[in-house]
C-alpha cells in the first residue's frame, strides 16, 4: 500500500511540474498536445497525477 502511495505522490509531482512548463510558455493545454503529439485529455489526465506518461512519449 505504501508503493501505491509513493507512485502517486510521483504521478503527481510529474503532473505539477507539467503543468508548470505549459503555464510558463503560455500554452494551452491543445497547443501543448500538439507540439508533444499527445492528445489533450492525456495531458489533462497526467497534469490531475492520474497518469504518468512513457519518457519516449516527449521526444
């Protein structure tokens, strides 16, 4: 039980600093989901800390 915590204190915190990264380059979440090919909802759920995206994912 305390792995499944950890794993969502680091879903989150990837989500947070996602979040960070868009805001701070002015992005909406569509523009951000085009410039990584990713969709929107997918963003939207990694941002909440309900997803952790694959590191190949931002190449």
């Amino acid at each position: 039980m305390e792995n499944d915590n950890i794993k969502k204190e680091i879903a989150q915190y990837i989500g947070k600093k996602i979040l960070e990264l868009r805001k701070s380059h002015k992005l909406s979440r569509e523009q951000f989901a085009e410039k990584t090919n990713l969709s929107p909802n997918y963003i939207y759920e990694i941002e909440k800390g309900n997803s952790v995206p694959r590191l190949y994912s931002f190449n």
